[in-house]
C-alpha cells in the first residue's frame, strides 16, 4: 500500500520541488528498506525470520528437495552433485543476499519469483518436502549402496499387510500378494516410493499417505539379516550358548512346527524325539544369517528364530508369559 504514494513524491521531484524534512520523512517510511522489506508489505513471511535453527535449516532443506531439478540454474554453488545436506546453507546464504539487497523496483521485478520460491516461509510442494520440515529424513532411493537389498527387506516384512499391498497395487496392471517374492516385489515398492515422495502436496487426498511413506521408503534401522531383524526388535535378546542346546531340543521335540522346520527330514514324524541338539544349534547359526528377503525366511523361519534361538532361560518361561519380549523382561525374575 505504501508503494503507490511513491509516484506523487517522485513528481515532486522533478518538478523541481523540494522534499523538505517532512517530505524525507515520507519518503523513508513510503520506500521499502530492501527487498525483504518490500516483499513483507504484501504479507509474505521469509525462512530466515525462523527462530528455532533446527526448523528453519530444516525449512531450507526442503527447499532443495523441491526445487533441486532448477535451482542450481539460479544458485552457482549447488551442483549436481549436491545434496539438502551440503545445500540448504548455500541457499540461505544466497537469500540473505537478496532479502537484504537495497530496495530496486526493476530488480524486485525481474528476480521476485525466485526469491519467494526459494526464500518464502511457505508450505513445501511435494510431499519429501513436506515431510523434510517436520523432521530430518533420509530414504532409501538416496542411499549411496544398499538400497535394493532395503527395499526388498521392507516388502518381505510388509507383503503380509492388506493396506500395504492395497496401496503398492494401486493403478497397476497385476497385482502383488502376501506370495510375491521380495526379488520380484522390490521394484514396484522402489517405484511407488519414488512416485509418492514427488507427489504434489495440494493433490494428496489422503494424510495417511505421508505415514505410508514413512514406514516404507525409508531405511529400516537394522541391515537385512534375521539376527538384525530380532536384535531390533528385541534388544536384550541373547543367543544361546553351547550348554543350551540339549534344553532347547528338549523344549521343542513336540512341536512339529519348530522340529520339522529344524529337521526337515523330521516332517513326517510324530515328534522330533531323534533329532540331535546339534541340529538345533546347527540350524540356528544357519537362519540367524539368513536375509530375511531371501525365499520362505519371513515370516515362518524369523518366528521360530526368535523362540528357538534365544537362551534357554528365556525359552523356559515362554510358556508362562507367552511373548519373547516378556519372557526376556522376566529372564532374572523366574525360578
């Protein structure tokens, strides 16, 4: 609103007349400052004028990840080979620069898109950006190795989930289930991730997209193995040692499920009464290595795992508190 009080001074002026102190006065709170100034008047909230240092580097961090196909046009420092990481610092310093450049109208006029576009305090375009303000995020289609083995690793666990498998099938031609291997199911899980994370904020109709993504487009916390797996789930789980082993077969040599799957040659007996203790440990030391994207080891041998592997003094009171992880808190507590 100041702004159209300017051209009556200006006239002034080169009609030969004079500001005088009031006429200086006018015209200093009339003319905008600088360019931060002059976008503010038209209601416009900048990154910098974040307090909180976490959250406005955050902020710039989404930025890059909204823009980081032009922006490198416009600020020399970034490169192909950069990242939010190494970036969001070159853009705020690059905003400084322009926010606090003297008030020009031409300059504001050739450059004013690409201040607010990299600058402005607003609501991020795409949904990594989106979820990049609300807190730091690293997904899996930017790991620099690793990244198929994770993704196959998150479909293994997640194939067994209706809303997961609702999700990943939809708008596809063939659809997945709890059956599809991880080695043929990784890709379009790859891709769903790549296409949610680029999809625009203002045409995401449902909110519990940005959760899905969370829990399936980014690393899992624990590399792909059995054993890291129940290490994850379980903190305190201990594997059992060499006195174990003749009281864990002694634990499951009814249970056809476990000695079966420990003795395959077993399958068609009425219990495992003839199977040695080395086959339990035999068969333990083989499955706690296993990737559980591997064919037939989640969930059937993960499961077993975590029951039949642990320490004995564990396994002994499973039947008393039904869980591992409640078996564990009590391990000390049980006679």
């Amino acid at each position: 609103m100041g702004l159209k009080f300017a051209p009556k001074l200006g006239t002034a002026l080169v009609a030969g007349g004079s500001l005088g102190a009031g006429g200086t006065l006018a015209y200093n709170n009339t003319v905008p400052k600088n360019i931060q100034d002059a976008l503010e008047r038209e209601g416009i909230p900048f990154i910098r004028s974040i307090s909180d240092e976490g959250a406005k580097n955050r902020a710039y961090k989404a930025v890059y990840v909204d823009n980081k196909g032009d922006i490198k046009t416009t600020i020399n420092e970034i490169n192909g080979q950069s990242t939010k990481e190494n970036s969001f610092s070159q853009i705020s310093t690059w905003c400084d620069g322009q926010l606090d450049s003297s008030y020009s109208w031409s300059y504001l006029k050739n450059n004013k898109e690409k201040i607010i576009k990299y600058c402005a305090d607003q609501v991020p375009r795409t949904v990594e950006g989106r979820l990049q303000r609300i807190q730091d995020q690293k997904w899996i289609k930017d790991e620099t190795s690793g990244a198929d083995e994770a993704y196959k690793t998150i479909f293994a666990v997640y194939r067994y989930d209706q809303t997961f498998l609702a999700q990943i099938n939809k708008d596809q031609s063939k659809s997945y289930s709890s059956s599809t291997t991880s080695q043929e199911g990784f890709s379009l899980l790859k891709t769903w991730c790549e296409k949610q994370l680029l999809s625009e904020v203002e045409i995401v109709k449902d909110d519990n997209l940005y959760s899905y993504v969370f829990w399936w487009c980014k690393p899992i916390g624990y590399k792909t193995t059995v054993q890291d797996k129940i290490n994850h789930d379980y903190p305190n789980w201990i594997q059992a040692e060499e006195q174990d082993w003749e009281t864990i077969k002694g634990l499951w040599q009814h249970t056809k499920d476990v000695f079966s799957l420990v003795d395959s040659n077993a399958f068609n007996s009425a219990d495992g009464t003839t199977i040695q203790k080395d086959k339990y440990k035999e068969w333990c030391g083989a499955t706690l290595k296993k990737n559980l994207y591997d064919d037939g080891i989640y969930k059937k041998d993960y499961l077993v795992a975590k029951s039949v592997c642990v320490e004995a003094k564990v396994q002994k009171i499973l039947g008393i508190h039904k869980n591992v992880r409640d078996a564990i808190a009590n391990k000390d507590s049980s006679s």
